[in-house]
C-alpha cells in the first residue's frame, strides 16, 4: 500500500487523523478517544498490522504523545500513530487486548510517565517500587537524591 | 604378610585375655565406633577432594590447587570454616527436627557401615542377612531428609523434600532387584558368603548378561537413591536454589554434605561387593601363577580400589550430564529400569536354574 | 511395534549418554586441555592487549614534560564527569600570560573506560594503559591527579 | 518439646486451595542476574508467573537525554551487555542516518564482523548457561573456552572484553588491530572443531532432548502478539531477522540463512541459536579476506546534532530485534530516547509459555528465552 491508499484507509476510519510524512515512516496523528478502535481496524482489517514493535510515550512539556509504531509480519510495511494526551490527566485506553505485548509496555510508560490506560487488566507498577513518588521520565522530574547533574 | 585380619584377631585376643569377654566386647565397641568416626572424617576429605579434583579434569580446569601440595588440605580448610561458622536455625522452623535432620542423615550412613567387608575377615558384623540389612537400613535416609525440609519451613526446601521421598521410595525398587539378582546368583545373603562365591571370578564377569544388566540398574538406582546428579532432584540448584538443605548452615550443613558421600561410598563398596567381589583378587579360571600374583595385592586395596572406581563412574555421570525433570525421574524408574530389573531378574532365575553361569 | 520401539528408545538413549561420557572422559584424561590460567601466579608472564582500556595515564618524557594545554576536551568528552581539569595561568620569561594546567583529576571510580576522552584529545596528551588490578583500600585514592607534580608542559606543543 | 502451631500457624501465608506461592529470585542461581519471579505453584506445576522488575534499572532513557550522541552510545553497552557491540552499532547507525554521514567500507565491515563475533560469544555463554540451568554444569566450560578466544580479540581490538565502545558514529574508534585476520580465522578453526562436542554432550543427549522438547510451547501468532523477535521467534517459524528484512551495513553481500523452526519449543529456540552461530561463521568466512583498505572513520562534524524530527533503527541483536527511537529537537542531546529492547518483550511471554509446566519446566523455558536483565530494566 503506498501512503496516499494508507491515508485514504485511516481517514475513514478516523475522520479528524492529521498525517506527517517527513520522517521514514506515515505519522498518523488521531484523538485519544478514536485512537483503540483504529487499532483494532489496523489490527483486524486489511492492514493486518500484527506486530507492535516499540510502544512509548514522549513528554512535550506542553502535552504527552502516545506513539505506537506498527508493522505487519506479512507486508512488512510500517506507520506510525500517535495521540496527544493532556499532561494533567492522561487517559487512553488500552491495546494490550490487540497485542499482548502492549500489556507490559503500557505498565511502563504507566509508572514513568503517569499516563492512565482504561481497561488495562493488570495497570501497576513493573519497575519502579510500589511507593514510588512522580513519573521519573517526564521532563520536570526531579529527584536530588537519586539523579546526580554533572 | 601384613593384612588386617591379623590385627582384628590379635587385638581380640589381646582383649579376652585381659578383661572379661562383656567388657572386652564394650572396649571393641568403643574401638568400632572411633573406627567408623574417623573412617568418615577421612573419607569426606578425600571424596570432597576428588569430587573436585575429577570435576575440575573433566571441565578443562586445574582445581583447588593452593592450600597444601596439589590442593591437598583444600578441604580440611573447607572443614574448619565449617565448624567455624554459626549454625543459624530459622526463626519460624520447627527447631527439634530442624537439628536432628542432619544426625539422623548421618546415623543411617554409619549403620549401613555394619555389614560392609572392608578386607579379608575385617567386617564389622557378618550378619547372615547383610543384604536385605543393607536395603532396609538404606531407606531411612529418607527420613531424615524430608524430616530436613519439613522441619525448615521453607517453601524450596519443601519441595525438595517431596521430591526425594518419591524418589528415593521408587528407586529403593529396582536398587533391591539389582542386588537380588546377585542374591539368587549365590544363594545367600551374607556378605561374607557373596564375596566367597568369588572366588574363581567376579558376578559381573561369571554372571554375564543378567549380571552386566543388574549392575547397570544398580549403578543408575544408587545414583538417584543418593541424589547425586542427574538425578540431584532433592537438591536442583538451579530449581530449589539447594533444595532440603537451604536453610542450614555451618556444621549442620557439613553433616548433610558428609553424609551424601558417606553414601556414595557405601552404595559404591556395595557395588563392589556384589558385582566385583569385594576384596576378592581379580582370579581367572586356572590360571595359578596369575592368581597367586594377584593374592599379593593385600584385599583392602583391592576393596578400596573398586570402590573408588565406582565412586569415580559417579562423579563422571554428575559432571556430564544434565539433570532430570522430577515426573521423567519417576517414569525412568517406572517405565524403564522397573520393567527391566523384573525381566533381567526372570532372567537370572532361568540362569541359575540351568546352570548357565560359570 | 511396542517392544522394538521401546528397546530402540533405551538404545539410543544410552548411546548418546555414552557419547556424552566419552567426550568428557576424554578431557579427563587428556590435563594438556587444561585452560586455566593461573593468575596471579603467571603475574609476570602474563600479556595484556596494549589496546586494553584499565585506566587514563599522562605520559611524561624523561624531562618530567608532558604535552597537556589544558585545553579541557577530554572534560567535555567525558560522558560521566570523570575528568577535571584546573588550569592555571603562568607567565613565560618573556612575561607572556599563558594557561596551563595545575592539575588533571581523574576520578577512576567513575571512569567508564570509553576512550571518549583519548578520542577528543588534540595533543594527545593522555592514554589508556593496560593496569588492572585498581584494588586499593581507600576509596579516595581512585582519584588521582594525572600529571607529576613538579612537571610542565613540552616546548613547542600549543 | 514439639509444637505443632509453630508451623500450621503459617498456612494462612499461602494463597488459595493450597497454592504455593515462592519468589524466584532476585537472587537466584536460575535468574541469572536480577530478576525476580513471583511463581505460584500447585505442588510441582506453575499456575502463574509474575515478574518484578527493576533490580538494576538504572533509567538509561533519561540519562541518554543528558548526553550528547557521541556520549550516548557507550551507555547502550550496559543495556544488554553480551551484545553490546550491537547496541552500540544500532545507535551509531541511528546518528548516521539522521545526519547522513557516510561511512567508510572499511568500518561497515569491521562492524559487521565483530557484530558477528558478538553474536557468537552471546550465544556461547547462553549455551552454557542454559546447559547449567538443567543440571549440567561441564559445558558451560566448553562453551567458555571458546567465547575466551572471541573476548581476546574484542580486547586485542576494542581493548575491552566486553563493553567494547568501539564505535563511534561515522565508523570505528581507531584502526583494527594487525593480528585480528589472523585470530579469526584461528577462532573459526578452533570451533569448528569443537562445535561437535556441543552435539554429543547436549544436543543429542537424550536427558537434555526430553528436558526441552515439548517444553515451553509458543506459536508463531502468539510470538508476534507478545512481540517476540529473535530466536524466540524465529523457533516458532516467525521470519524476523532484521539483518535480511531491512539489511544494514554490509549484510546485503553476504550469504546467510535466516534460522527458522517451527516446532516453538525450547528445543527448537536452542537448535536456532545453535544454528545461527554456525550461520555468523559463514558470514565472517566471507568477509574476513575482503576487509577494503581505507579510512576507517568518515568526516564528521566536532558537534553533532541530529535535526529535528524523529528516527528510528533497528538491528539484530544476539536476542532479537533492538531498536532505537530517538525525538530530537535539534539540540546536540536527544529530547526523548527509547530503547525497544529484545528481552523486555521476550520476557512479557514467559508467564503464557510456563503456565501448567513444571518448575524444572521453568528452567528450559526461561533458559531458552535468553534473558538478559539489564537489557529488560534498561
């Protein structure tokens, strides 16, 4: 599929998706609340996009964005989606019932950046201890006695 | 010529002629049981020392090579910070069974010592059911090692535990049909009596087939009643981290240490017993100047000689293979050596009835 | 058929123990196969890669000169602060100002040995020795000051 | 003398009907590093697993974001430390491609043959490590005498045995050693001659086969769900080799087979890594003759910086598919790194593939999945 088929695809599935395709890869840029049902579509639909190879999320100072990088073992090809989350109150809902993998990515950009996943079966901390205070990889993490500033 | 049936008889005499034969039997008691102790002092040194020594040849590696010449004293080194170290005992285990665990190992090792013909005449007790003694008194090891992980409350050293009850029930079985087969073989139970029958040629070699298979079973079975690797279920490192004896420490754990290869060499010198004819030179047929050569080897190096090359046969399985799953433990046992030690002991009952042995 | 696969399963079975037993009995029995090496008794016959990273050195000539400026690239390297360098200002004959460094401290328990520092260096002014064995008993003498006291920088190196 | 509440009382610590539950680990002989298994049993079999991570995590993420993209790539080293050289390639490669820098072919193939090399050393240690999982300690030995020999040339050239830090973006941090032709080809000798006694002592041994076949079942769907790559995958026939999916460096020119297995189990994840270091060692047969003469390093600029936008790269690690994903702001450090690290996802699987097995079970499953523990905390 070249990318102008891809976009015409995902605009009917996600009508208000912004697309960027300055980098390697089709960003696609959807709502929070629009973001699991294209997923499912990606996953189940013609785009048969089975494999979620890197799930994370990036603090902009001003918003969170959920990237999900997706590739299909048969096609091989890959897109990239993203949502923005509001910083204060980041909600999503899951995709680990799309891909199991998502299950313990989630769980980690859960604890490092707070960001909410609905639905999640199992949302607590992996790596951090339970009592663990703040989301270290956001950008206005501060911690003066773990973190040393050279 | 030099040999220790000699000593016995003259320290008998010695004794009866001085004391009262009741006291002069408490004193030889009293001689046994230092024997026996020291006997096992020094037989853990050296199988300790061996172990390592055969493990480290076989994984391209020197081996303790520093304390003492050749890495001799390695282990008495070992020993002394043994003793030295605390015995720690759980908070929450059950401390009565906690600390008898290791002596009751212990005990049953130095029991199994009684029957056991360590040279011509030099036997301890020649009871007339030396075999069926020895597999009986064999079992109770068991005892002492669930007692061990029960006693621990811990979850490993449970488990551990459970697992060495099944397996060493199990392999009780075909270890008893390996030995029964010499049994049959002779004609009788007495140690003393097995090890004349061979006279003119070792069981493994007058026996042949049933007698090669037996000694096989045996070899396998004794492995795992003695949870040496592969079949080292009761303590898998890598699974139970050290199984039944996780919690002990010190010279409780020392105990347990000793007592796997105080049993080692038992089940070993009774291998060599059955199947090698104990002390008995290596005799063939009529060859009289070969065999009067050999009657010159005094009997307890021939005893300890095949000893240890049983002892070596098992510490070359353990450093070579990997260890078993515990339900392929048990279909081992039960699907394989189970159903052979029966045929193999038909076998040996069609033999002897014939007269097909030599 | 039951029986021959059954006889078949312990043939094999044993045979590829026995194979497993040769190999290992082979290497009993053969001590020239023997690999290991034994440190720290071989301490003088034993070579070390003149690559190998262990520790940052300043090597002086036999003038007690070394060709640091000071110039702090190997600070900036450095992806974990290992290296300080405090610079001095010294006046030539001639009475010119020049900076110069007073000292290069180097904190070996920081040290990553990424040979990022060599890398940057212009002057090649320091190096990676192949010195292993760092154990001391007090934590602060990991830190060393690389260059000899009473050591200046060589003529002609800017 | 014997009170029997002294231990009854303790029951109420267990979980329902009886269920067992013990942590394995973080220190454990079977974990091999840090890692820390909440396993709940019934008797022998394993109901539930349920990892603890974060023993060693050191946040390397945040930490990259402080560092410049030279200084970057020696922190990758400490991720997944058997395939370091690797990490350290995947990074280099992800500056290279966001700043077009070209590489000189010298330095391509000096990478691709030391990724190799690594590749095998990995795979080596995993051998015996996994071998000493199940019980048997002797070859791990073996294994080690072998990955010796690849570790003196990593510090004959690298000058370090393991976290090498040998490139830096643009090529290699200094020239290859003159002897390294000659050690190589003296290593390819040397384990094609030795590589038979990995058959006779484990491969065909009948303990070691029934220890693992059947064992830690996974199918191919599951594997891609789960995310697996590498051998993982590739056991359950799931073709995921980066290095012929989307070749990087020299891997175009050279012959190799991708390993694949169908069977899924730890069985056939161990034949696939067994394979595949025969599958390396064509690969550096090819090109150790044909190293080109020439720069080693290409003409980069003293201050790099990336240009704004996102990149990503991958490559294959000795565990699977390692990527990099780096958001620049066009500042000399990075504004946000993730690292999708192999183990992470190899590991997410081992509850789905254990459940049911017994606890030895556990240890084939968990050895053949060839976790590395700083590579999943990061």
């Amino acid at each position: 599929m070249t990318n102008e088929e891809i976009k015409e695809y995902i605009t009917t599935l996600a009508p208000a998706a912004t697309y960027d395709e300055t980098g390697e890869w089709l960003n696609i840029l959807v709502t929070a609340e629009e973001l699991q049902p294209l997923m499912l579509a990606l996953r189940n639909g013609k785009m048969q996009m089975n494999y979620l190879f890197c799930l994370t999320c990036v603090d902009f100072k001003t918003h969170l964005t959920m990237v999900y990088h997706l590739s299909a073992t048969t096609h091989r090809q890959s897109i990239v989606i993203k949502a923005n989350l509001n910083r204060e109150q980041p909600v999503i809902e899951t995709v680990c019932d799309i891909w199991r993998t998502a299950e313990f990515l989630e769980r980690e950009v859960f604890e490092m950046f707070g960001v909410h996943f609905t639905n999640h079966p199992d949302l607590r901390k992996l790596i951090l201890e339970d009592d663990f205070k703040g989301y270290p990889l956001r950008k206005d993490f501060e911690d003066p006695i773990n973190m040393i500033k050279l | 010529m030099f040999s220790l049936e000699g000593i016995t008889t003259n320290v008998q005499d010695w004794l009866l002629m001085k004391f009262n034969p009741t006291m002069a039997l408490a004193i030889e008691c009293v001689i046994v049981i230092l024997l026996s102790i020291s006997l096992f002092a020094i037989l853990g040194l050296v199988l300790v020392l061996m172990e390592r020594k055969v493990a480290a040849h076989i994984q391209i590696r020197l081996g303790p090579n520093r304390v003492g010449p050749g890495g001799m004293f390695q282990t008495v080194a070992d020993t002394l910070k043994l003793i030295m170290k605390e015995g720690l005992t759980p908070d929450k285990a059950d401390k009565f069974l906690f600390n008898l665990a290791p002596f009751v190992v212990m005990m049953v090792g130095m029991l199994l010592l009684a029957p056991i013909a360590f040279a011509k005449n030099f036997q301890i007790w020649d009871i007339n059911i030396g075999v069926l003694y020895i597999s009986s008194v064999s079992s109770l090891s068991v005892i002492g090692i669930l007692m061990a992980g029960w006693a621990s409350n811990n979850k490993y050293s449970l488990l551990g535990a459970m697992r060495s009850g099944a397996q060493i029930v199990s392999y009780e079985l075909s270890a008893g049909f390996a030995v029964l087969t010499i049994v049959v073989l002779t004609g009788s139970l007495q140690i003393s009596e097995i090890i004349n029958a061979q006279q003119n040629g070792w069981w493994i070699f007058k026996g042949h087939i049933p007698a090669v298979i037996a000694f096989v079973l045996y070899i396998i079975a004794v492995t795992a009643e003695t949870n040496r690797a592969p079949f080292d279920l009761a303590e898998a490192e890598s699974e139970l981290t050290a199984g039944f004896h996780t919690e002990y420490s010190g010279m409780r754990f020392a105990l347990f240490f000793l007592a796997e290869y105080i049993n080692i060499f038992i089940v070993c010198a009774i291998g060599a017993t059955l199947f090698f004819g104990g002390w008995m030179p290596l005799h063939i047929g009529n060859w009289e100047a070969f065999n009067h050569l050999m009657d010159y080897i005094p009997s307890s190096v021939w005893f300890m000689g095949k000893t240890f090359f049983l002892i070596f046969l098992i510490m070359w399985f353990r450093w070579t293979f990997p260890r078993l799953r515990v339900d392929q433990l048990l279909n081992l046992e039960w699907k394989y050596l189970l159903p052979i030690s029966l045929f193999n002991l038909l076998l040996v009952a069609v033999i002897t009835i014939l007269g097909w042995h030599f | 058929m039951f029986l021959k696969e059954y006889i078949t399963d312990v043939v094999t079975g044993v045979t590829s123990l026995l194979k497993g037993m040769r190999k290992t009995g082979y290497y009993f029995t053969h001590p020239k196969e023997i690999i290991t090496e034994q440190y720290p008794d071989n301490r003088a016959t034993l070579l070390m890669s003149d690559r190998f990273k262990g520790e940052v050195v300043m090597p002086h000539d036999a003038n007690n000169e070394h060709t640091c400026t000071g110039c702090t690239a190997c600070e900036l390297a450095c992806p974990n602060g290992t290296i300080k360098v405090v610079t001095k200002f010294e006046t030539s004959p001639e009475g010119k100002k020049k900076k110069a460094i007073d000292a290069l401290v180097y904190r070996l328990e920081l040290c990553t040995m990424c040979n990022l520092c060599i890398v940057a260096c212009p002057s090649d002014a320091i190096k990676m020795a192949p010195n292993f064995e760092h154990s001391v008993f007090d934590r602060t003498k990991l830190t060393k000051v690389l260059n000899q006291p009473g050591s200046k920088i060589r003529e002609g190196i800017e | 003398m014997y009170n029997q509440t002294e231990i009854i009382k303790d029951t109420s610590e267990l979980g329902a009907d009886g269920e067992l539950v013990i942590n394995m680990g973080p220190q454990h002989p079977a974990t091999h590093g840090v890692l820390h298994l909440v396993v709940t049993l019934n008797g022998e079999t394993i109901k539930k697993i349920e990892p603890h991570l974060g023993y060693i995590h050191r946040s390397i993420e945040k930490m990259c974001e402080s560092l410049t993209y030279r200084q970057f790539i020696y922190v990758t080293s400490r991720m997944d430390y058997l395939s370091s050289h690797i990490n350290n390639l995947g990074c280099a490669l992800l500056v290279e491609k966001g700043m077009q820098i070209e590489v000189p072919d010298r330095a391509k193939y000096v990478r691709v043959i030391l990724s190799e090399l690594t590749r095998i050393a990995s795979h080596e240690l995993w051998l015996g490590a996994m071998a000493m999982d199940l019980g048997a300690f002797t070859p791990f030995f073996y294994a080690f005498r072998e990955r010796e020999m690849i570790t003196d040339i990593m510090e004959d050239t690298c000058g370090a045995r393991l976290t090498m830090n040998y490139i830096v973006p643009g090529g290699l941090m200094y020239d290859l050693h003159p002897d390294f032709q000659k050690k190589v080809k003296a290593f390819i000798t040397q384990f094609k001659s030795k590589v038979t006694e990995y058959e006779d002592l484990v491969t065909n041994n009948v303990i070691f086969q029934s220890r693992t076949k059947g064992v830690g079942i996974l199918s191919a769907e599951d594997a891609i769900s789960y995310g697996c790559t590498g051998p993982v995958a590739r056991a359950s026939g799931v073709s995921c080799d980066i290095r012929k999916i989307y070749p990087y460096e020299v891997y175009d020119k050279v012959q190799f087979d991708e390993v694949l297995e169908t069977a899924g189990d730890s069985f056939a994840r161990y034949m696939v890594r067994v394979k595949e270091m025969n599958q390396s060692i064509r690969i550096i047969e090819q090109l150790i003759d044909n190293i080109p003469e020439g720069d080693f390093v290409g003409k980069t600029k003293n201050v790099l910086k990336l240009p704004k936008g996102e990149f990503y790269t991958r490559v294959e690690t000795a565990r699977g598919e390692f990527g990099v994903y780096v958001v620049s702001e066009g500042g000399t450090t990075p504004h946000r790194i993730k690292f999708r690290s192999p183990g992470f996802s190899n590991l997410s699987v081992l509850n789905h593939i254990s459940v049911g097995s017994k606890i030895g079970d556990l240890m084939a499953s968990m050895g053949t999945l060839d976790l590395v523990i700083p590579d999943i905390d990061r």
